[in-house]
C-alpha cells in the first residue's frame, strides 16, 4: 500500500449493525478499524486513536455530545468537517437517508474517503433492510400461527374439515374485503370470549 | 459502487411535496421540547389548515441531525435553537449550511438545575437567603467550588444541550455571574435533554442547563435542585427559532409569508391560558412530548416544583409564545448571541463576522408577512438589557454597537475570542 492506511472509528448502538460495517472495512483493506458502542468514554478514545474518519449513526442521541467534543477540547488537532465533498450533495442526502453520517479529518484527499463512505451507506442499507425481511418474515409465522388456530376452531365448532375451515375464513375475507388474518384474528377472539 | 435501494433504512422519504405552484406541505423537523408548541399548535389545531397549509412534523433525536436534515433538503423548516442559523452563517461548527431564522417560536423555558448532593453543600456556605436567588445560588456555588480546588477535589461537570444553544450560553452566564469561570472552574458537557434527568440520577453530571419540561422532570423526581430559570438570567433571551434555507425562502416566498402567518395565530393561541389544558394534551403524546400532561400543564403555567420536597416558585412568564413581540426576530438577539460566542472563544469580533450574523435574522421576512405586528425599526438595534424588568442578572446592558467592549468588560471571559483583529 503505498499511502498510510486510514485510522477509522464507528460509533454504533447497535452491534450487529456495527460488526458489519467492520467487516465491510476490512474488505477493503481496511486494518485500523476500531468500533464502539457507547458514547461514554468516547474522549479517551478519539484521544488515543486519533482517528481520521469516524463514522456514526444518526439515529444515535449522542451525535450533539460528539461535536462538542469536536469543538470545545479541542483534542483532535485537526479541524473536523462532515463528509468530504458538499459539493456530492446526491451522495451525501443518500447518507443521511440511510442513517448514517462520517466526520472527516479536513484536508484528507476525497478520493480516499468516498468509497468508505460508500460502502457504510450501502452497508445501513441493506442492514435495513435485513431488518425488514426480518421483521416480514417474523409477522408471516405469526399470522400462520393465528391462522392456523382459527382453522382449529372453526373444525371443533362448526364440524368442518381443514380445507373446509381454510376455505370459509378465505371467502369470509374475500366478502368483507378484509386481509385473512384480520378474519381469522377475530375468530380467535371471538371463540376465547365466547368459550 | 451501487447503491442499494434508496428508501431503505430510514422513515424519511422525498422532502416535501413540491406542486405546480410550489410547496404546501412543510416538512418540519422537531425535538421534543414545550417551546416546540408553535409548529405542533399550527398543526393541530387548525392555523395551518386555515392559510392552505400543512405541517408534517418529524421528531428528532439531535440538533446536529436537525441541521443536517435542513442543509440536505429532508425537511423544510425546523425548530431550532436560535444560535444555530448565526453559527451557520458565521461557518462555526460541524456542517455550517445557510440559514435563516424569520420568525422566533418564543422565549423562556430554561432553567438551571443542579444536584441535590452539590445543592446541599451550597446550603452549607449560609450564603443562601430565604428568597429564591439565582445571583446567590451562583455565588454559594462559586464558594462550594473554591474549597473543592482547595481541597484537590474533582470539579463539577455540567450538562448543556450543544455547543451552539442558548443553554450553552445561559450556563455560562450563571456561572459567570456569581465569579466561577465556565473554562476552569468546572467541566461543560452535552447532554442529549431526554437524557439529563438521569445522568444527573447516575452522577454522571452534577448539573445541566435546558429547556422544559426537563428540569421539572428532574426536580419532580427529587434528584436535582432548579436554582435559576431564564427568567433570572435575562428574560428577553431568545430561544427557540424557525430556521430555513435562505434559497428556500427565496424560492417557496409567498408560502413561507403565510406559514409565518400561521405560526403568529398559533403563538397567539399558544399564549392564551384557555388553551394550556388542549396544548399540553396534545404535547403530552407519544408522538410529541411524551411526558405527562399534568406536568407540561405545570410548565405552561410557570409553577415551578424546585424539588420533590414542596418549594414551589412563580414564573408568571416562564414561557412566552406571543406577547411582547416575542416572535420578532430581533437582530439585537443575534448580535447578542455572537457577544456571547466571542466572549467564550468559539470565534472572534470581525465586520464581516457581524454581516454574517445580521444575515442570520431576517425580520424583514416577518415585516412582510406581519408587518403590523412588528415593533418599531428603530428597535432593531437596541440596547438589551435596559429596562427595569428585562436586566441581565449582572446589570451589565448590551450595547450592539460596540460588541468588543461589551465583552471585554466582564471580568470573566475566555482569553481566545479576544483578539479583536479585523479583517475587512
């Protein structure tokens, strides 16, 4: 490598998130990558590492205390800016829309910030949306489960078979122009008031 | 390098919705405080409706990310801390982008609030009467802290809510006031406002300056003492503003005219006791405040639970949305505030430091959408601090023409911001 490697530091609540930016970084030949997920402390640390890059998440309340340390102690002998080039106004609203935001020690040359920058958006990016299919797919097993349990009642009570019971609940749906767990929710609720 | 899809990972979508004739929908962006009533009230209760507006309001964690949201087109105005669009246009702090402020959302709010442990050390000093005494109070403190150096104890830290607040400032004031300098005699820390109740619980700070309900939260819950309200500090002090990008301004003018319209029949409507038991209802949701009604209710009315041990206190003005021209932003105010940050070192005195600032408030945006509500031009440069019930709590008067000498003349200071060089 022929120039210095960057000293970065992530500031993340939320660990997994952090972890995969970390590995994000280091993919790309990034060794001096420190990552921490509270903000107590976090003086010593820009203290001792004297980071070039830090890289937080916006989401985090704590953003407010880090520019003060910025501007007050004064420990980081170079001035800070947020993200290099705000002449890139396209890349950085696409960061703040996806949650993050980076303090650049100024005078680093932007090329050799922009693809860090990039990569931790598109890293927030696609933890979100990790997240969501998580969260997607966390509400499928729950309406499954619900679902399943209506079918249940409706056999015990009415005498039907399962795919008559899966049937009425679908067609009760379709007639109340309603989502089928909606329907099946209220058998649920139903059958535990009135048995 | 591709992007992912760029919706992901965040609530926000477009800013606002931008029609054939212009915005009509603001998109505003907010922090939990009661001084954000104005653009919540204007929302709520009709105000906006009524000049063929809308306010869609997005709570926030930080002012830095209220900055950046303005500077990077997610919102279109915002509650803001009326030091910020100055520090902006002086290109102080992270991210400086153009900003402007047209119009105030009101004054008051603040208090100082310290810990029950420290406050019972400056009851030892006997240096606290039996009336409430914010000038006291510092000196009792001023006292605690002289026996602490002397006896090689760590000094206090305090809690302020960004480096560019009027808290900041406040702060800094007290202290300053009763011969404690800010810089050496005690510790200044930024402490998110939701969070200060219970750093001050924890003993991570011993202290903080903010806004309501915070420090009622505090001393409701008995861990902290309040021992001075903005009111005692110097009760025109501005606080809270509405900041927008100037080409924003320029761009959306006739919508921005009649969303000050609104924002002046809110105020108003704010203002009006009748109204205080629906505006902390409102404040109170989970969406907003999320704080107890009765306590916000507490708050507008100025009745001041010092502690949780029955001192109560009085602040008939605690908080003022209208009366008094409380709205017009004043370019006395910003010039003040830049006093301010000269006197404590965040920059130094220049000419074009004072075009900077003066481009900062834009009371001609207010004249022209209010302008039978604005107070006389020639007060736009007043000295501050001159009438009877509007002193600084120092007795010193703000003279804007002659901002060095304003602030060489408190003996406690920074050293850095008092290199007067001029430039221009």
């Amino acid at each position: 490598m022929t120039q210095p490697d960057l000293t970065i530091l992530v500031i993340d609540e939320n660990a997994i998130r952090a972890s995969i930016i970390e590995e994000g970084l280091r993919e790309a030949g990034h060794l001096r990558v420190t990552v921490i997920h509270e903000v107590s402390g976090v003086a010593r640390v820009i203290e001792t590492l004297e980071p070039d890059v830090i890289i937080i998440d916006i989401e985090n309340p704590n953003r407010d205390m880090m520019e003060h340390l910025f501007q007050l102690t004064r420990m980081v002998s170079r001035p800070i800016a947020m993200f290099v080039d705000r002449a890139d106004t396209a890349s950085i609203e696409q960061a703040v829309e996806a949650g993050v935001s980076a303090y650049v020690v100024d005078g680093l040359k932007k090329e050799r910030v922009k693809s860090i920058l990039d990569m931790a958006v598109s890293r927030f990016n696609a933890f979100s949306r990790l997240q969501r299919e998580l969260a997607d797919a966390k509400s499928a097993l729950e309406a499954r489960k619900v679902i399943e349990r209506a079918k249940g009642i409706l056999m015990k009570m009415r005498g039907l078979s399962e795919e008559e019971a899966f049937a009425l609940l679908r067609q009760t749906a379709m007639n109340e122009k309603k989502k089928m767990i909606e329907i099946a929710q209220s058998v649920v609720t139903a059958a535990g008031l009135l048995m | 390098m591709t992007f992912l899809e760029s919706d992901a990972g965040s609530t926000l979508s477009a800013p606002a919705l931008v029609g054939e004739d212009g915005p009509r929908v603001f998109r505003a962006g907010f922090i939990p405080l009661v001084d954000a009533s104005v653009l919540i009230a204007a929302a709520e209760f009709g105000f906006a409706a009524r000049e063929g507006l809308a306010i869609d309001l997005v709570k926030d964690v930080s002012w830095a990310n209220i900055r950046d949201r303005l500077a990077f087109r997610q919102f279109d105005i915002a509650h803001m801390l009326s030091p910020m669009p100055v520090a902006s246009m002086l290109g102080l702090g992270s991210n400086p982008s153009p900003t402007i402020a047209p119009f105030s959302l009101g004054r008051g709010g603040n208090a100082i609030t310290l810990s029950i442990r420290l406050f019972a050390r400056m009851q030892e000093t006997g240096l606290l009467g039996p009336q409430e005494d914010a000038l006291a109070n510092a000196r009792a403190l001023a006292a605690v802290l002289k026996s602490l150096r002397e006896r090689g104890e760590a000094v206090p830290t305090f809690g302020v809510t960004y480096p560019f607040s009027s808290h900041h400032y406040e702060m800094r004031y007290w202290l300053a006031a009763g011969g404690i300098d800010p810089d050496r005699d005690v510790k200044l820390v930024v402490v998110p406002p939701p969070l200060t109740s219970d750093a001050l619980a924890a003993g991570a700070i011993d202290g903080f300056c903010v806004g309501a309900p915070w420090n009622m939260v505090a001393s409701a819950r008995g861990v902290g003492r309040i021992v001075a309200a903005k009111q005692d500090i110097w009760p025109s002090a501005p606080e809270k503003v509405l900041g927008l990008r100037p080409d924003f301004a320029e761009k959306h003018r006739e919508h921005v005219l009649r969303l000050l319209v609104a924002l002046d029949a809110a105020a108003r409507w704010c203002d009006d006791r009748a109204n205080h038991t629906a505006l902390a209802e409102v404040l109170a949701e989970p969406r907003y405040l999320s704080t107890p009604a009765e306590l916000l209710r507490h708050v507008l009315s100025g009745e001041f639970g010092l502690d949780d041990q029955g001192n109560r206190r009085m602040i008939p003005d605690y908080i003022g949305f209208h009366a008094g021209h409380a709205n017009y932003p004043r370019p006395s105010q910003a010039l003040w505030i830049y006093s301010q940050m000269i006197r404590w070192g965040q920059t130094s005195f220049s000419h074009a430091g004072l075009d900077a600032v003066l481009s900062a408030y834009r009371p001609d945006l207010y004249r022209a959408a209010l302008g039978d509500q604005a107070p006389d031009t020639t007060q736009d440069l007043r000295a501050e601090g001159m009438e009877a019930d509007d002193g600084f709590m120092d007795g010193h008067v703000f003279n804007p023409a002659d901002i060095p000498a304003y602030v060489a003349a408190f003996p406690v200071r920074a050293d850095t911001g008092l290199s007067f060089d001029d430039e221009s």
